[in-house]
C-alpha cells in the first residue's frame, strides 16, 4: 500500500506511539484523522500532521461514531485504522483499585472493539487495512500487570478472529507486539516506588526500553505491507513461538520479586491508572 493520499485513522494520538506514527505517515503524504483525549495535545499534533482532530473516548460509542461520521464526511472515506488508545494501571489483583482495573479493559479492549466495529464498513469499502495494538503482555503475564495483560491478550485474539471473517471482503488485519516503549506512560510506571524497581530490575532484554522512532517505522511499514503482525523489537516475534514456556519463567522471577512488592501494595494506596493518558482517561470516565 503505497500511504500518500490514504486517510488513516488513529486513535490514542495525543501522544507516545500514536502520535509518532501520525507524524511518520504525515510525512509519506498520508491524511491523518486522529482521535483521542488530551484535546488541546490532539489538535497541536494534528496541525503538525496537516490532519484534523476529533476528540472522543474509544469507549463512548457515541462519540466514536460521531467522530468517525465527521471523518468520513471530511475526507470521503478510512482506509486504514490503527486502534492504538490504551491504558496502564499499577496494583496486583488482591489489592489494586477496581474501577483502576476496569478502565484498562474498558480502554484497551472493549476501546478497540468499538473502535474497529465502528470504522469497519468503511474499512470494508475501501479494502483497507486494520492495525490492532496488543502488545508483548500478550504473551508474557508478569506480576502487576494483571489487567494490561489480560487486555492485551485480548486484542490479540479479537484481532487473529477479525482477520479470517473479513479477508473474503478485502480487508487485512494487523497485530502490533511491542516491549517497554519510552512513552510517558511507561515512564511515569517507572517512577512509581514499588513497580518501578520491579520493571527496571527485570533480567537483560526484558526489562529494557526501547525509542518510540522504532515503533513509528515498524508500524509504517507494516502498514504499507499490510502486514500479519509488527513487532518491535524483533525478538519479540520470535518469543511468540516459545510462549508455552513464558509462564515458567515468569513465576521463577516472581518468587523474587513479588512478596515484599505485594505486601507493600496491599499496605498503601498505591495502585492507579499511570501517566498523562491514565489521568484522562480516568477524566473522561468521571465526566
């Protein structure tokens, strides 16, 4: 697919991986619709893309069919959508906060079921191209990352079911596999007190992050491949073959690391959704 002229949706694009992807495909002569929180940042990004803006939660299905109807009334159509809005939240099961718990499912998975239902007749219409955005959690369960994991896996396997119903109508869907990537939201895990060490004390590779430049080219060529799967950084596809054996390794590390983590989490009021986007996705909810 060759992007210059194609309108692209992208949801979650104040920001991180959204954001850099939108100004990689500006670059390629794209038309970049994006979508998300953080109105003021959208709109600065989108102006920078030569895009437009139009501010919804992905869990409004309201609002995400009026921003995509306003999509398609300005640009005539979508030829590829990106569902990439998420959410993270620090605490373990026993004691996170449940609405902290609840908004990451909301946001990561039923966010991109909405978001894809709401945007596929037109994907269907112009034979275009799904990227879906799960993540390494998919295949890796750590500690304290109970939610994200089990949103994640789930956009997974949302995704691999899309993509055999609607290949017969032209249209391919993508998997996005991705480490710890430098974004605020990971950075502003790293500075919580008890998930912090624990992330950065993770054993070579897996506890290392990665520039969100890698990401805007993976997810860029993935897109003008319509590739099956993007994975950054490589390793991380050829983990997927060996992820039978992941939850070995991950309880052998927990037993570290995780009683003094738990005990301190279950001690204080420490869990919460993470970073800027967390912060306005909890907004939107309460508004």
């Amino acid at each position: 697919m060759d992007v210059a002229g194609k309108v692209v949706l992208i949801t979650g694009a104040a920001r991180g991986i959204g954001a850099e992807v939108a100004r990689r495909l500006a670059a390629k002569g794209a038309k970049l619709a994006l979508v998300g929180l953080e109105g003021d940042r959208l709109r600065q990004v989108a102006e920078e893309c030569g895009g437009r803006a139009w501010e919804a939660d992905v869990t409004d299905w309201a609002a995400l069919e009026t921003a995509v109807a306003g999509v398609v009334d300005h640009y005539g159509g979508i030829d590829v959508v990106v569902a990439n809005a998420g959410v993270a939240a620090t605490g373990f099961i026993r004691s996170m906060d449940p609405a902290a718990f609840e908004r990451v499912i909301e946001v990561n998975l039923l966010g991109v079921w909405r978001t894809v239902r709401t945007c596929l007749p037109h994907l269907v219409a112009s034979r275009g191209y799904c990227l879906v955005v799960s993540s390494l959690a998919a295949i890796v369960h750590i500690p304290g990352n109970g939610a994200y994991s089990a949103a994640k896996a789930g956009c997974e396997a949302f995704a691999d079911s899309l993509r055999a119903e609607v290949r017969h109508l032209g249209v391919d869907v993508g998997v996005a596999y991705f480490s710890w990537i430098s974004t605020d939201m990971v950075d502003s895990a790293d500075e919580h007190p008890v998930f912090g060490p624990m992330r950065r004390g993770m054993p070579g590779l897996a506890g290392k992050k990665y520039p969100v430049a890698d990401v805007g080219k993976a997810v860029v060529r993935a897109i003008t491949r319509r590739s099956k799967a993007v994975h950054v950084p490589g390793w991380v596809g050829g983990l997927k073959l060996f992820r039978a054996f992941t939850p070995k390794v991950v309880d052998r590390q927990a037993a570290k690391s995780v009683p003094a983590a738990d005990r301190e989490m279950a001690a204080n009021d420490l869990s919460g959704l993470v970073g800027p986007g967390g912060s306005a996705a909890a907004a939107a909810e309460k508004g």
